[in-house]
C-alpha cells in the first residue's frame, strides 16, 4: 500500500508528480488547509507537524516534500530521477532541492498574506512587497541556472519536480515575462506525460482565486 497525505496543488503535488513519472499512483488522503483533519490523529502520526506531505511506503512513513523525494530516488534508482554521490551533478541537485524551498517559503509567506488573512486583518504592504521582491530575485537566478532542457545538464530529475511546482505557484504573484528562458523550462515540465497525469488526478485548481495578486497598497 502507497498512501500519500496530499492537499491539492499544493507542495504535495511535487510527491505525486514524481510517483507518476516512475508509474505509481498512490492511494491519496485528501486535506484541505486550516480544516480541522489537518489536526487529527491520522495525519499528525505521519507528520508531526501536521504538514503536508506525507508518504506511506515501503512500510514507513516519511513526511517533507525533499525528504520524500530523495527517498524515492535512492529507493528506485533504476529511474534515473536522483544524483548519487559521485555523479557529476550531485552538487548542483542538492543545491536545487535546497533552492526550491528557498523559493516555496517566500510562496508560502505570500499565500498566508494574500489568502488566509481575514478582516480585520490585513496584509502589511511592506511585507508583501518584500517577499515579492525576493521572489522575484529567485525567480531571476533560476532562470540564469537551467542547465538546458532540464535543470540538470545530465537531464530530467526530482530537483525539476521540486522546482517546477514553485513555478506553477509563484506566477500568481510575480509574472514570468522577463525571463522567457524559465517560460520555457514550465511549458516543457507541464509537457510531460507525468505532469499531465498528476494534474488530471488533482483536477482544476481552487487554491487560488484570482489570477494575478498585486501588492496591497498601503492605503
């Protein structure tokens, strides 16, 4: 039995896209963020957070999206989807699974004070703009760092899952228009044939409701 605790279109999407690519579709628990079965028994003992994801596999349990991944790679290495140590990208591969959650924090933080802030509540415009500021500076070093049609220059692997989710999020809040390179890298990610699986299992986005997220002016 494979289990995965998945909220939709969320980081969790990066477990399921790489589960598709090595042909396995998992059993998926669904959550929604800030419903109370986030806080319950089943998913807090498979992460003690209660964060998303978490992976049942193998007989074990193993919670963080890098974490999950790295343990798929180095558990079916026969799909080429990891770097061992040794290979000539091994750097460059754990540089960009560290990478990715650079860029997901700010996308995270920028999720919290666009979409959870509730009246009386509100965003703090300075706040806001800083993050968006850098993550727009990520965005723009990602795009200097694509090696060719991957990431990687030896080709496709779970650093492109890991960095591809972020670029199905951040463009709600910083456009890709300076950067064709990086436009380019997405449309050839959301190309892939596991990439189209893992989205019809996730059906249409509802995370977010507008299309484009400006800061907040101060007034």
């Amino acid at each position: 039995m494979i289990r995965l605790h998945h909220v939709p279109w969320g980081r969790s999407f990066r477990v399921l896209w790489l589960l598709q690519e090595m042909g396995i579709t998992p059993e998926i628990e669904r959550y929604q963020i800030g419903t109370k079965k986030m806080r319950q028994p089943g998913l807090m003992k498979s992460s003690p957070a209660g964060r998303i994801p978490a992976l049942e596999i193998d007989g074990i349990t193993v919670f963080e999206s890098a974490a999950i991944l790295q343990y798929l790679c180095e558990s079916r290495p026969h799909h080429g989807f990891g770097r061992a140590p040794g290979h000539a990208d091994r750097v460059t591969y754990l540089e960009a699974m560290g990478f990715a959650e650079t860029m997901a924090s700010l996308i995270e933080q920028l999720n919290l004070n666009h979409l959870f802030l509730r009246p009386p509540a509100k965003p703090s415009p300075a706040v806001v703009k800083l993050n968006t500021l850098r993550l727009a500076d990520t965005l723009r070093a990602l795009d200097g760092m694509i090696a060719g049609e991957y990431f990687l220059p030896s080709g496709f692997s779970a650093a492109d899952t890991m960095l591809g989710f972020n670029l199905f999020a951040a463009p709600y809040y910083v456009k890709l228009d300076p950067w064709p390179n990086l436009q380019s890298y997405w449309d050839r990610l959301q190309a892939r044939p596991a990439f189209q699986g893992a989205a019809a299992i996730e059906g249409p986005q509802e995370f977010y409701r507008k299309d484009f997220y400006e800061v907040p002016s101060d007034g």
